[in-house]
C-alpha cells in the first residue's frame, strides 16, 4: 500500500457510496449499528434495507426489542432468512437490558450472549470509537486480492491479514470510515466472480490484478458436503383463501416459524402418502392433488418440497392443535420462512379437488 491509498479509498467511497439508512455521522447509535450488521450478514442489501426501517419501527429501541416475544422477532425477519439470526439479536439484546447499559469495548461486547467478533467489531467501531477493525467476508476478499495471498477463505490468517490492512488504512485516515469504504469496496467493486478493477480506487496497489489473476485469490474454503432432502406439504385452504400453518417446534433453523404442515421423506417413501397422514393428523381427509414441486435452501440442505393442495370448508379444523392457526400465506401475521411465499406461487390458481357436495335432505 503507499501514503495516499486510503485518502484515495475514503476520496472514492464520499463520492460513491450507496446511501443506506444506517449510514449516519460517527458516532453512531450502538443499536442501529447491531441491527443493521446482523440484518446484513449474507442478505442483499435491497432486502435489508425495509426489513431494517420496519424492524426498528416496531422494536426502536434495545429494551423494547429484550421485552419482544422471541415470535415476534422471528417475524420481523421474514424472508431474510437464517433466522438463527433473529434469535441471536434478541439474546443480544437481552444481555445488553440485564447488563442495564452497553458495554463500550470490543471484549465486553463480546462476553455478551448473540455478540461474535465481527459484530462486536463493527458496533464498538461505528458506536463507540473502538480500535478493533470489523473484517467481514469482503474485507478479506480485498486483502487477499491486493496482496495476492493464497490463503483460504475464512482462515484465521487470512483474517489477520484483514486485520493488519485494516490497522494500516486507519492509521492514515484516521476514521472508522476507511473500514466502511473497505468492506463497500468488496461489496460493490472488487465482488466475488467479476471485480471491476477499472473503476478500483486500490488498483495500483493490488498485486491480484498485476498478477492478472486476481480472483485466483483468496482460495476457495472447504465445501461442506450438501444434503438433499424431499419434503411432502400439505397446503390446506379455506374458502377465504387462508391457509392451515404449523409453528415449527424443532430444529435449530425454523424453530418458531411457521410453515404448513411438512414431512422430510424417508428415502423411496411416498410424498402423497405422507400428505395424506399430514391432513389426517389436522382432522380432515379431503381429495389432494399435487402442485409443482419448489425448490428450497436451508443452509447447506437442498430440498425438493412437494405440496398437495387440498381444501377445507371446515375453519376448525387444525384449530384444536396448539400451535396452528390459519394465516393469509402472503400476508401472515406470524413469522414465517421464505418458503410460504414460494408455495404460495406454486399453489396459486391450482384447483384444490371439490368435496363433494352435501347432500340435502
Ligand atoms: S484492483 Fe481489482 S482485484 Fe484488486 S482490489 Fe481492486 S477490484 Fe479487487
């Protein structure tokens, strides 16, 4: 790096730097700082944004969001999905309440419930001055490719790397925005697949691009092996178009959301049988027919979810079993995963068998 490259990183990011909401003057309300840092963590921005002004609208504040039903925090992150995230937030925020005030250092951040180093980081840095530099995914992106680092992704060297660069351009600018502009700088120019190195205010210091292979760096981490699973649904709906959900009692990603009932199929087992068995368990057996299978990601499962539509004149039915309700699937009142809009789509105008008619005495 040379004297003037992070004069010319924050030169680049005050002319050119998406205007977000949480992007106020320093120092910045620790809480916002939280929530928008955890909201961003492997979510598009154009999804985080309303999430976040919705989110701080219904919780504005760390004590609001502490007193929250955990349900209704899982709520406001529907459809951003990794909803261990929400859960993580308000354990964050209940630390912070029980502590009854913010601790300021990155150490005291960190020895909270839901705080990790990165988050830790970021909120001491943007909040409170702090001096430890948040290195995120782009962050050590950029460091591999200026220094031309083989090293892994998410590798404690590589983040040492990230950390010592970010030390560098501090020591320089002289404000925590040179973190900002560097971790925009790997959000929006020196990207994963396709850097545009033309338009980067570092390509004279970047030894990736002199070397012509700059997204040889950093290497790929390790895969971790994908699982495949099929799921049967039962997508059961009523006459005013609402639709029979489950709240999810186990598993540590979709617990406390709410889906349609669903079974995960065993290998070579029937995907209507066990639709079957899901509407004779909500106390109705009506006629189903199959709609076209959705494809869905959890983590590192890939699921093929197969829904069978039936309909109901019944509104008790799944009432009496704690835990069900009947929601609107694109309008819920619930905390929902992304994978209701999708059935909704797939469901949507498929003809549900007629019952047959009662007959009149
Ligand atoms: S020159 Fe290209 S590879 Fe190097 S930091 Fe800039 S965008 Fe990334």
């Amino acid at each position: 790096m040379s004297d003037d490259s992070a004069q010319r990183l924050l030169g680049w990011f005050r002319s050119t730097a998406r205007e977000l909401p949480w992007r106020t003057p320093f120092p910045r309300d620790p809480y916002a700082v939280l929530v928008s840092e955890v909201m961003a963590q492997q979510t598009q921005l154009e999804r985080v944004v309303p999430a976040f002004r919705g989110f701080l609208e219904r919780f504005p504040s760390v004590q609001v969001l502490a007193a929250a039903e955990v349900a209704d925090v899982l709520r406001a992150f529907s459809g951003l999905g990794y909803y261990r995230r929400a859960r993580l937030l308000h354990r964050a925020a209940c630390g912070i309440t029980e502590r009854g005030a913010w601790p300021t250092t990155f150490e005291g951040l960190q020895a909270l419930p839901g705080f990790g180093p990165y988050t830790a980081a970021a909120v001491t840095a943007f909040a409170f001055g702090g001096s430890e530099p948040p290195v995120d995914g782009n962050v050590a992106r950029v460091t591999a490719r200026l220094g031309a680092l083989p090293l892994k992704l998410g590798s404690g060297p590589l983040l040492q790397q990230g950390r010592l660069l970010a030390d560098a351009l501090f020591a320089d600018a002289g404000t925590p925005q040179v973190w900002e502009a560097l971790m925009e700088l790997g959000a929006t120019v020196c990207t994963p697949s396709r850097p545009r190195c033309g338009l980067c205010p570092l390509a004279s210091d970047c030894a990736g691009l002199r070397a012509g292979t700059p997204t040889a760096f950093p290497l790929a981490r390790t895969q971790r092996a994908r699982e495949r699973q099929r799921w049967a649904v039962l997508w059961l709906e009523r006459p005013d178009g609402s639709v029979l959900l489950r709240r999810v009692d186990h598993g540590p990603l979709l617990a406390g959301l709410w889906l349609p009932p669903f079974a995960v199929l065993a290998e070579g087992a029937s995907a209507r049988d066990a639709a079957r068995d899901l509407a004779r368990q909500s106390g109705f057996d009506p006629p189903l027919t199959q709609a076209a299978t959705v494809k869905h990601s959890i983590t590192h499962r890939d699921i093929r979810v197969l829904p069978f539509v039936g309909a109901t004149p019944d509104t008790r039915v799944g009432e009496a079993r704690e835990g069900s309700s009947w929601q609107q699937p694109l309008t819920p009142a619930v905390g929902v995963s992304s994978l209701l809009a999708k059935l909704a789509r797939a469901c949507a105008g498929h003809k549900a068998p007629r019952l047959p008619a009662e007959r009149e005495e």
